[in-house]
C-alpha cells in the first residue's frame, strides 16, 4: 500500500549516509529506497521488486539487496524475518516506529501492535538492573482471529510435558 507521505527528506537522509561512507547516490538505490519509504507494513524482496516493477523501473534483485543491505545498516529501515524462509523489510521513520508484531502460522498474516506495558517492563528492568535497553523486538507466533474463526488448529509438536502451565 502506498502512502501520501513526502518521503524526500528520507531519501535524502539516505544520500547522506551513502556520501559518507563515499557511495554513490544512484537513481536505482533512490528508486529502492523511495518503495519502502512508501510502504505500510512489511515487504519482501519480491514485492519491492514487483512494485519497482509496477514504476517501470528495470532493477535487478542484486541491486535491490544491495541496496537493502545499505537501508538495514543506515539504520533507516529494519530487516525482520518472520521464519518465511525470506526477509521482510519496513522503515523506521513511520508514525509507530516502536510496535511489536504478531505473526498467524496459518496464513502469514502479521499485525502490528503497541503495548504501554512492554515501556514498564523496559523501565522497570533499567531501574531493578542498571541495564540500559536500546531496542527491543517481541513476535507472538499463533493463529490470527480470522484463522481461528475458520477452525484452523495448530498441531502440537514436539515432547508434552506432564505439567500443565497453561
């Protein structure tokens, strides 16, 4: 999904970072950069390349993780794997740039949510231990509401334990 925002001053923010680690500022990584600084959500490989695709832009998929590869360690845009066999990527200059994530097994399904509870724990483990957090990432595996209401069920795997804990 595309958004209205003006993206140029991330883009510019990227030229930046690429100038000074002495890169060039191509048109293809501007044109790389541009697709996910649009996005909403999470998107692979394949759909970066299939909306650049959309734009008549002809870059090939090494030039793409290359260029991703360039976004992750500007710190620009985050890389998540969300056990797909592939990466997904999203920017971290969106309206929420601190959410967590819940992922359906089922269908792939992955939705972004907040939690004022996860900043006390953050706090309260600063002060209890004099640890200082700078990121934090949580993923809850399960089955989203549309999944369930369907009656899909997840086959319990590995050994059970005689304890119950739930």
């Amino acid at each position: 999904m595309q958004t209205d925002r003006d993206v140029t001053p991330y883009i510019r923010l990227f030229g930046r970072y690429l100038r000074d680690l002495g890169l060039p500022v191509t048109q293809q990584r501007e044109a790389v950069a541009d697709v996910v600084f649009t996005s909403e959500g999470h998107r692979s490989v394949d759909e970066i390349e299939g909306e650049l695709r959309e734009r008549d832009e002809r870059i090939g998929k090494a030039t793409i993780y290359r260029t991703l590869d360039l976004l992750v360690r500007s710190r620009l845009v985050a890389e998540r794997d969300f056990g797909e066999g592939f990466k997904r990527y999203e920017h971290r200059l969106s309206d929420h740039p601190v959410h967590e994530h819940l992922i359906c097994l089922e269908c792939g399904k992955v939705t972004e949510f907040e939690s004022n509870e996860l900043y006390r724990v953050e706090n309260r483990v600063r002060q209890e231990h004099g640890f200082q957090p700078v990121r934090r990432r949580l993923e809850i595996y399960g089955l989203c509401k549309e999944c369930h209401d369907a009656g899909v069920e997840l086959p319990i795997e590995g050994l059970m334990c005689p304890i119950e804990t739930v």
